[in-house]
C-alpha cells in the first residue's frame, strides 16, 4: 500500500501528495492519518510552505473519529498549502467535504481526476 503523504512531481513542480485512497477500516485511517501528520511536522519544522497540495480519498470511507481527525489535520495544514485539490469525491462525500471545508475554513477544489487536479495545481 502506498496510502500517506510524499512528494510527486508533475511537470516539473512539487505536489505534496496525500493518497487516502481506499481505505476502509476507521482503524486503518487513523493509522495513516498519523503518518501523514508526522509527515506534515516535518514539513512545517523544515520552513516549508506555499506547498501545492492533492488529496485522493478514492474509495475510501470517512467516519466519526475518523472524519474528527481529518478536519483536525486539515486546521493543522492550512498554513503549509498555497493551493489544494482533492479527488474521489462523490455523492454524500461531497456534502461530508463542505462540512470538514466550513469548519477548517479551507480553499480547496474538487476534481474528477488526478490529472485534472494536478494541471489546475501547477496552473
């Protein structure tokens, strides 16, 4: 599994990438949520900043403690991310996202695809 957070690049820039992807266990996603933290520290302890941020949660499942984790990580982010992008939305996940988006007060967009979000980043 390649699930947590990592550089890619793409054409030629940096995205700080969080693959959420297919996760279905609360338990597991907590574990992962906790990597990507740790990751997250050592970006914001490095000076990093004005990061260019994708988010996939392709079939995944969001949960109470989980859903409680993420919007705490998200608060968190928010000062590392100069723009974000987040994939794997659909149905009721799309309303799920507008409530973690109004309560971190995040700017993000939501795409269809991978490529999609990856041009609109480094646009």
């Amino acid at each position: 599994m390649n699930q947590g957070a990592k550089f890619i690049e793409y054409k030629g820039k940096p995205i700080y990438y969080i693959d959420y992807s297919n996760i279905k266990t609360s338990e597991e996603f907590l574990a992962i949520i906790k990597s990507t933290n740790a990751f997250r520290e050592k970006l914001k302890h490095d000076g990093m900043k004005d990061l260019l941020m994708l988010v996939n949660i392709s079939g995944s499942f969001v949960y109470g403690d989980v859903l409680a984790e993420i919007k705490k990580a998200a608060s968190q982010t928010k000062e590392l991310i100069a723009k974000e992008a987040i994939v794997g939305i659909t149905g009721s996940k799309k309303i799920l996202l507008k409530i973690l988006q109004s309560f971190a007060k995040m700017d993000f967009r939501i795409f269809d695809t991978e490529e999609e979000a990856k041009d609109w980043l480094v646009s």
